[in-house]
C-alpha cells in the first residue's frame, strides 16, 4: 500500500463519498494536497488514506469544526494545536458525564419520591482528593455567570425562559435576574438534554416535571438515551485517536527517497 498511488475515486470508494466530496477536503486543507500528473490529474498516496480515514473518523467523535481544526494544524506541523483541539473535546464528554450523573442521583431521588432530596441535591461524581465536580452555588447568579458556567450565551438562557425551562426571580429594583442553585441545577439538565438533541418543548416538560416531583419516566428515558450518546461518543474518540495516530505516524514516515 505504501508505494500505490490512488486516484480520487479509490479513496471516495472506501468511505461512500463522491470524488468531489474528496477535491473539496484537498481544497479545504483537511487532507494533504495531492500530486499531479504531467496531464494535470490528482495522484494520492497512503499518507492520503489515512488522512481521510483520520479526518472522517474525527468528524464522526469531535463533529465538524474540532476535525477540521485537527487536520489543518496537523497537516502544517502544529501538533499541540491538532491535540489541544482533541483535549478540549474528551474535557467536554468528562465535563457531560459528571453531569449526567448528577441528574441521575436527582432522578434516584424523584424516584423515591423524594422532593426535597431533589432540591437539596448536589452533583455525586468527585474529582481526585475527594472535591466536589461541580457543587451548586451557594448564592444567586446573575445571568453572565451562569451563561459562563455552561458555556452558552446570555441569549440561550432568555430562550430558554421564554420556553418555560427557566423561572428566575427579578430585582425588583433593577429588573436583573438572579438564578438560585435550583435555577442552576435547572439550567445544568437543560444544557444536558439540549446537547442530546431535544427540543426545547420536552426539556421544558421534563424541567417541570422534575421541578414538582411528579414522575420521572421520561427524564430516565432521555438520561439513558443520553449515556447510550456518550458511550457511543466516548467509542469514536478511540477509534479517531488511533486513525490519527496513524495518520500523523504516516506523516513522519521517512520517504522512499530518503527524505
């Protein structure tokens, strides 16, 4: 294989993809720029395999933007950017997991009809050394600081009022809103469920119910389905870090004129 040359249609075939689908990733700088023949035909090599096998696999655990931040760093040498880009990734899934199962210790407690054990509710997962993940705070947040503590944007959170998820208090002076650690705990599932994929009307549906401790069979069925996402995420990233690996092996490869 190391010696072959390809042609587009060799590397399309592989993974179900048009030959222009494959120009346009040479173009965007996602794969290496391919060689020509004296008639002005494009001639892929093995380090282009896998770098489309690499890219795709990218996509399929890191989605779009972090495989196409890898790839361009990676194909003009800039190692620690591909792999900061990877590192912030696998930091969002950790970051995703302990909030799962915070939710779910607050589904175990809905289940034991336990509202107050709900609202009195810290997230369980600890880091080591035996702190907290990410304890609830003690005092209300304005509304920056909890767009920060999600990584969203002030907007988000006033759309997700309008659709009912949110309830903060106002100042009655100001008119400023002010989020209590229920409105965090709140905000946390949302942001949970928004990232799986749910629409704005069932998030505030289960908000509510989880707000009354009135049932919680389609909060588990969204938190199981939501583990199911991250395990099948977590699976990917391990099959992406191994077609880069290969990939950037490729690259480092001495070729066969010595260079």
């Amino acid at each position: 294989m190391e010696g072959r040359r390809y042609r587009p249609v060799h590397l399309a075939r592989e993974h179900g993809i048009s030959t222009q689908a494959v120009r346009n990733y040479e173009r965007d700088g996602l794969i290496p720029p391919a060689a020509r023949t004296a008639a002005g035909h494009r001639v892929y090599s093995a380090v282009h395999l896998r770098a489309l096998r690499a890219y795709l696999a990218l996509v399929a655990a890191h989605g779009h933007a972090t495989g196409a931040e890898v790839m361009r760093a990676a194909g003009r040498g800039d190692l620690d950017t591909a792999l900061r880009a990877v590192d912030r990734s696998h930091a969002q899934l950790l970051r995703d997991r302990e909030t799962l199962d915070a939710v779910e210790a607050a589904v175990e407690a809905l289940g034991r009809g336990s509202a107050a054990g709900l609202q009195d509710h810290q997230p369980v997962s600890r880091r080591p050394g035996g702190s907290p993940a990410s304890g609830l705070p003690e005092r209300p947040l304005p509304i920056g600081h909890l767009a920060h503590r999600l990584g969203v944007s002030p907007a988000t959170l006033r759309k997700w009022e309008r659709a009912g998820i949110l309830l903060p208090r106002r100042d009655a002076g100001t008119g400023h809103r002010h989020y209590t650690a229920a409105d965090v705990r709140d905000a946390e599932l949302a942001h949970l469920l928004r990232r799986g994929g749910h629409p704005l009307g069932h998030i505030a549906t289960v908000i509510d119910q989880v707000r009354g401790a009135g049932g919680h069979e389609p909060l588990v069925r969204s938190l199981d389905d939501w583990r199911r996402r991250l395990t099948g995420r977590g699976r990917a990233m391990l099959t992406a870090a191994a077609a880069l690996a290969e990939y950037l092996g490729a690259c480092e490869a001495p070729r066969p004129d010595g260079r």
